[in-house]
C-alpha cells in the first residue's frame, strides 16, 4: 500500500519559445535519474506515470518503507486519485519500471 507525500514536485515553465526546450531538459533528466535505479535494491528516484485524460500523471518514489509516492506537478500536473495511489505496491511500482525499460530499449 503506497502514501502519497503532502507536496508536489513543481516544475513551472513559462510558455514561450523556449518552454518544449525546457520542459525537455528537465523530463529527460528525471527519467535518466529513474532508469539508473538499480530496482533489486531500492525504488526510490523510480517515476511512476499513469495516463489521464490527454496526457500523464506523474509520480517519483521517495521512500522504499513505506512505499512514498510524490507528485510531480510538470506539464498539464495531471494527478490520480489518492485511492489509487493508496491501491500500488512495490511489485506494480517495479513492474511499471522494468516494462518502460524494456519498451525504450525496444525502440532505442
């Protein structure tokens, strides 16, 4: 059974030319973070994404005991509803991991 932590990561961009650029640069530097976890280990730094309505809520794993969810508010900051957060464990955690893995090697 995961919590979710009371504050969200923020990552506010302003929308102009440079906002794709950035919004980027920080996206591809939490997922190099995620996919250099070492999942037999630990899942903290692991980003948990879900899709809703046109787009992804995205979470990153901040604590292994308990299992610690915390919202990143980035693009649209779409979120789930806490009872589903409250519904994963550590196996759906790292089974969501290893598949994005698996999909981006895939396609690399």
């Amino acid at each position: 059974m995961a919590k979710l932590a009371q504050t969200s990561l923020n990552y506010v961009f302003h929308i102009d030319k440079n906002y794709r650029k950035e919004y980027n640069r920080v996206w591809d530097k939490l997922l190099a973070t995620s996919n250099a976890v070492d999942l037999s280990k630990t899942l903290v730094g692991v980003i948990y994404s879900d899709g809703v309505a046109d787009g992804y809520a995205n979470y990153v794993v901040i604590k292994d005991k308990p299992l610690t969810l915390q919202h990143i508010h980035i693009g649209d900051g779409y979120q789930l509803p806490y009872p589903y957060i409250r519904g994963l464990n550590e196996k759906d955690i790292k089974r969501h991991a290893e598949s994005s893995r698996k999909l981006k090697a895939m396609f690399s």
